[in-house]
C-alpha cells in the first residue's frame, strides 16, 4: 500500500483522529464514574484506621439500623478464596483477623444513596488492638524479592565516586477515580463494568474471590480517567460485586479523591548507595548499587519492580564489573506496585546523579561523560543480555545537545513576574535566581520480561454494511488515555485498505490483550490485530474488498501475538535474557531557581527519543509531553507523606502535581531506528521519558545551586541558601 493510500486512510504513520477527541473536551465522554443503572444502589467501604492491628470484634448492627441501609458485610461473608494478588495471593479482601495498612478495607455496606452507604460505613464499631508497625524499610526483615546481580571481579579504580540517594513515594494521580458497576446476571453470575487496566487478570482474581467461573465473571471496560499503573491492582471490584450478588442487585461504587489515595498502590520509594569506579578519562570500569525498594503491606508487582531495578540498575552504559543487589520489603505502610517506569524510575535517578558526580571528578561535561560510556547495538547489558536493535544513544546525546537554549535569565524590570520562580504568586522579583542545566537518560524494557507469557488476542471481522466494506477490532485491551483504540484502527485501516473502522468495546468475551502497562500494547496488541487483518486479507484471495465480501459474505479471524521469549533472571548472577525490547530516552533541562526562597521553575525541557517507528505523531507526542511532566512532578513537588505508617496528605490540595503553569515549552526530536523483532519496528514509548527527565531536572537544580540534592523531590528547604 503507498504512502497516499495511507493519507486517504488515516492509517499507521499519521495523526489521526482519537474517537473520544472531541467528548472529552466537551465533557461529554462517559467515565466509569458516570455509569448508572435504575434501579442500582450505591456500595462504601469501611477502611481501617491503623497501619497495623488486631482485629477483636466488628458490630455491624449500628450501621444496619440506618434507614436506606441494605446490607452490610465482612470477611465472613466472602462467598469464595479470601485472598487475591496479582503475584502472590496475599491481599485480603476484606480484613480477616487483623489490618496491616492505614485505609486496608474492613467492611461493606450498600444502601439507596451514596451518603447514606458512607454514614453507614462510619457507623460500624471496630475494636482494635493497635500494635507496633514496621513503617522503616531498612528496618524489616520480610523480603519480597532480593535479586542479585554479578558480573566481572575488578572493583578498582583512579577515579571513585560514591553516592546514597533517595525517593520517595510518587502516587499515579489520575483525575479520573476509582469507580464502577456490578450487575447480578440470571445465570448466577456477574457483569462488571470497571475502569481497569488488565480485564482477564481481573476476572482471574475475581471468579475464584466470588466462587464463581471465570465465564460467569465478565467484565467490560468502562471510561477510564487515567492509570499509568494503579489500575493494575485490584480496589473495589470484588466489593461492587459481592454486594450485588448479595442483594441481586446493580451496585456501584465510586471512590471520592481522598479514599482513591487509600485504595490504589504508589510508586516504590527507594534508598540506593551507589558506587562508580573510572579511568581517569571517565571510562567505567566498575558499578556498585544497593537498591531498598518499599513495598508496603502487600506483594502486588513488587518481585517485576525489584527485577527492572536490578537489571536496568546501572543504566544504558557499557561497563564489565558490577555488584548490584535489589531488595524489595514488605512494610505496613500503604502497599506499592505499579507506576511508569516501575522499579527502572528509581534506580534512574541513582546511577544518573552517579554519572554527574562521575564527569565532575573527571573534569568532563555531562554530556561527555555518558558519551564515552554509551550502549550501542551490539553492547550487552549488566545481566549479559546483548542489545539487537539499534540503540543510538550517543547520536541522541549529540543531537540533544545540539539543540538551542532558551533565553537569558529573565529580568525582573523587563519581564513578566509570571516567569520567574514562583509563578504567578509573584514571590519574587528575582534578585536571588539563578539558572542551571542538567541532562538525564534513560533506559526502560519494554513488554513483560522475566518468563512472562505475554500475549494478546484480536479478533477482525470484515463485512459489507450498507454496500459498503466495514472492519469490526475485537480485543480486550484497555484504553487508558493512550490512545490505543485510534492505532488499532489505523492498523486495520492500513492492512486491510479499509477506510471504515470500527473498535469494538473491550471486555472478556475475547482472549486475554494483558495489561495496559509496560509500554507494551502498541506492541503487543498492535501485534495481534495486524496478525488478524493479514488473516482476513489472505481470505480475499488477490480480490478487491468489495469483490470478496461481497463473494464469500463476512470474513472474521482471531490471532494471539507473543513477542520472542524472555528468560527469568538467575537468581545468584542475574544472568538472563530478561527483556523484550529496550527503550532509550535522553532530556535537557534548563530551571531558574530562586536559591533565598528555595522555589524552582523549570524554563524549558528539551528531548531525544528513538521510538523505533511513528504509528501516530501526535499520540507520540502527547506521551513524551505526559511522561516529562510525571517526572517534573517526581522531581519537584509529588511525593505522599507518610508518617509512622499514616498517609498526611490525601487530596489534591497537599498533594501537588504539575499544572499547566508548571509545565515548560517541550521541545523533541524524534528518530526512527526500527527494530526488526518488533510489529511496524515500534518501540515502546510511554515510559522512557519519565525516566530521564526526572533526573535532569534535578541536575539543573544542582547546577544553580552548586548544591549535591540527594533527594527526590527536592524540597524549598532542600535549596535555600540562609547566610
């Protein structure tokens, strides 16, 4: 098919347009919490106050006297396993005999109104027996996974850099929350229409929760308000539908913002202590890297987060020796899991830091410095994995680096206060700023690694509908925000010549598409739905569309789609070819800080990323602005408190997160390096950037301030310079 067929289509390689463009920015696209059913009623959670405690008794009977009030449940009323999780089985669904978090969900109540459910809910009489929590990871002993990797017996060097450094809990903040609606079905089972992020491990936790079949647990995606990780879990899927199989009836539950905080996991917060040894012209020879990672209460992905920080743990750069030892921990803080760049976030921030320490003492620019160390196609990995895709890191350094710089420091007589540190609370005229740039890079695996069977299914029907050829996209794959049903739609388009594309609802009547996380449903997904529409285009046996339904009638294929397998990591070395693909991002950041006032605003970030082939401009581009920004967030201002185990700040007013007044003009550059395993040559893309930025911006901000910053965020009491 020729470029000019594609422009007539809207196929791969062009903007085209997203389906729920123009709903969402009129408000009227239909959310998960916008669902409703007459007749439904409305389903609250009771949620412990204690990080860690005994249960002695629960009374549900001051709650069961409320009038409206139509049920209330505990543990008891569990109709299957009590237990789920997505690695390991260990989360109660309802507390049992004890609570191991703050917000761990203890009882169920549904009544006619949503107030009603919440009063209720708070009428319930607990007893508890408080006890000691394990709130300081270093200081537990209950390890999730430890994962070791070795290689090489030389850790000497001219030139030695050490570091300890530290982040902390980044929460996933999407505006769209929890909610969603279980409808009891004539044949004993369930319909449950959810905002999630992997339907079938959903229903698979699910059926054997509610005593039920899987194919009597069905679920449909409903409009989901973002995710990036914290839709991968469980929250009140398995609530809604206890309930409405008690009462057969529909029930819906939808979390308010500060319950959202207590029921979703959070990224990882990490301590490392890192170690490099170089030449004194800045060649690596050696890395050393503790990485503490907190898991909270529960297993969730901790074991893949541990893994992605022990093979990714030293960076996109060449070296021979390394020690590098990942611990995950269970705690009785909130329970962490997924988030963007899980576990490969973390360890970024580390080893980058590490490399500016590493080009100072070598009296090398930033750039220079991870030039001379850089991973090419052909380089191995620290687990032994070779790189065979193209992997350019240094042309993208250097065209990074290339790039023109913003304008001079502002001036408080010339310039609009609004852009100086401070933004429009107009805190200061400048006198104490300071400019500073920093540059990060970063490497991220893209699909599921380590053994994981990791597939997806699609099923394409071709018809005539109105004289007229039509294409059905039939898989399970969840839209997020990322604009996964546009490229399945491009894809038929471009395969099948096929202008009218119609992407069906994803729920479980179709195979399993995974999860939408991993930066792996472009991938896997797109995958799959190529596989089928070459399966329908072979049907047409050398005919026109037209003439081959209108000769053989519907044609309709189904194919799984596997990218080549990966190998779980040697429990003792590390060794293994552990990943799919890999995925390179490299940032420049230019802030001005006020160094008085400790506030920073960030002028410009600047990006290079290799995406392996364009499928949509700009839907890649939205996701390089998107990852940026979750690391600007990470980097300045987004952390959840915690103290001895409690949550300090679960609302959007303590909780702070970028806004358009702190998000800088982005500038990128996009290569194509194609990767031959991959569908199209994709490469994973939503990730990367959320890696390197969150670094180089910290770089920028020691730049001005000439201080080391050990922490992320970095804190206005981090920066202010006091005589």
């Amino acid at each position: 098919m020729t470029e000019t067929a594609y422009t007539t289509l809207h196929g791969v390689g062009e903007s085209a347009r997203r389906p729920d463009a123009t709903l969402k920015v009129t408000g009227e696209f239909a959310y998960a919490s916008d669902l409703w059913l007459d007749g439904m009623v409305w389903g609250a959670t009771l949620r412990s106050p204690h990080p860690s405690a005994w249960i002695r008794s629960i009374d549900v009977g001051p709650a069961l006297r409320i009038p409206g009030v139509l049920t209330v449940l505990t543990h008891e009323d569990v109709p299957g396993a009590k237990f789920y999780g997505l690695e390991h089985k260990d989360q109660p669904v309802l507390a049992i005999d004890q609570v191991r978090y703050q917000g761990e969900p203890v009882a169920l109540v549904a009544a006619d109104h949503p107030e009603t459910a919440r009063r209720a809910a708070e009428a319930i009489v607990v007893e508890y027996e408080p006890r000691e929590a394990v709130t300081d990871p270093r200081k537990s002993q209950h390890f999730v996974r430890h994962q070791p990797v070795r290689r090489g017996d030389t850790f000497e060097a001219e030139v030695v850099v050490t570091g300890e450094y530290e982040v902390g809990m980044q929460d996933q903040a999407f505006l769209g929350p929890e909610s969603g609606l279980a409808v009891p079905a004539e044949d004993g089972g369930v319909d449950l229409y959810i905002a999630t992020q992997w339907l079938h491990v959903d229903r698979d936790q699910l059926a054997p929760c509610l005593g039920l079949p899987p194919d009597k647990v069905r679920l449909t995606l409903s409009g989901v308000g973002g995710a990036f990780g914290a839709r991968e879990d469980l929250s009140m899927q398995a609530h809604a539908c206890m309930l409405a199989l008690r009462l057969n009836r529909p029930v819906k539950i939808v979390y308010g913002r500060e319950e959202s905080f207590f029921g979703h996991v959070h990224r990882h917060p990490a301590w490392m202590r890192y170690e490099h040894g170089a030449t004194r012209d800045g060649k690596l020879v050696y890395v050393k890297a503790d990485i503490l990672l907190d898991g909270g209460a529960y297993c969730s992905s901790s074991p893949a987060v541990v893994g992605n920080a022990a093979s990714l743990g030293v960076g996109p750069y060449e070296v021979e020796n390394v020690r590098v030892d990942a611990t995950g921990v269970y705690t009785n803080n909130p329970p962490c899991g997924a988030m963007r760049g899980f576990g490969a976030v973390q360890a970024c921030f580390a080893y980058e830091s590490q490399m500016d320490r590493l080009a100072e003492a070598c009296g090398l620019s930033p750039v220079e410095i991870r030039v001379r160390n850089a991973v090419s196609q052909g380089s191995h990995l620290i687990t032994g994995q070779v790189i065979d895709s193209p992997a350019p890191l240094a042309e993208m350094l250097r065209e990074l680096e290339a790039m023109p710089l913003p304008g001079p420091l502002p001036s408080a007589v010339s310039e609009d206060l609004r852009s100086m540190p401070g933004g429009v609370s107009q805190t200061t005229h400048g006198e104490s700023v300071r400019r500073g740039v920093g540059y990060g890079v970063g490497i991220k695996n893209i699909c599921f690694s380590e053994g994981f069977d990791d597939y997806s299914t699609a099923r394409v029907r071709a018809e005539l509908i109105g004289g007229e050829p039509h294409v059905t996209v039939h898989t399970a794959a969840a839209e997020v925000g990322q604009g996964l049903v546009t490229i399945q739609a491009q894809i038929a388009r471009t395969e099948l010549g096929i202008a009218n594309v119609t992407v069906a609802a994803a729920d479980t009547s179709v195979g399993s598409a995974g999860s939408s996380s991993a930066s792996r449903q472009s991938y896997v997904t797109g995958g799959a739905v190529k596989a089928a529409c070459e399966a329908v285009r072979e049907r047409f046996n050398g005919l026109s569309p037209e003439e081959a339904l209108e000769k053989f009638g519907p044609i309709e294929e189904t194919r799984e789609y596997r990218h080549r397998p990966t190998y779980p990591m040697d429990p003792r070395t590390g060794q293994g070819d552990s990943h799919t693909q890999l995925a390179l991002c490299v940032h420049r950041a230019v802030v001005d800080v006020d160094v008085e006032l400790g506030l920073v605003k960030v002028v410009e970030l600047a990006a290079v990323q290799d995406v392996g082939r364009i499928l949509n401009p700009q839907a890649l581009e939205g996701q390089i602005q998107g990852g940026s920004a979750q690391g600007l967030g990470l980097a300045l201002m987004e952390e959840i408190q915690i103290r001895d185990g409690r949550l300090l700040n679960p609302s959007f007013t303590d909780y702070l997160i970028p806004t358009i007044l702190d998000m800088p003009p982005m500038h990128m550059k996009i290569l194509e390096n194609p990767d031959p395993a991959a569908p199209y040559g994709l490469r994973g893309a939503g990730e990367p950037p959320t890696l390197s930025s969150t670094p180089a911006i910290a770089a920028a901000v020691r730049a001005a301030t000439g201080l080391r910053l050990t922490r992320v965020p970095i804190r206005p009491e981090d920066i202010a310079l006091f005589d």
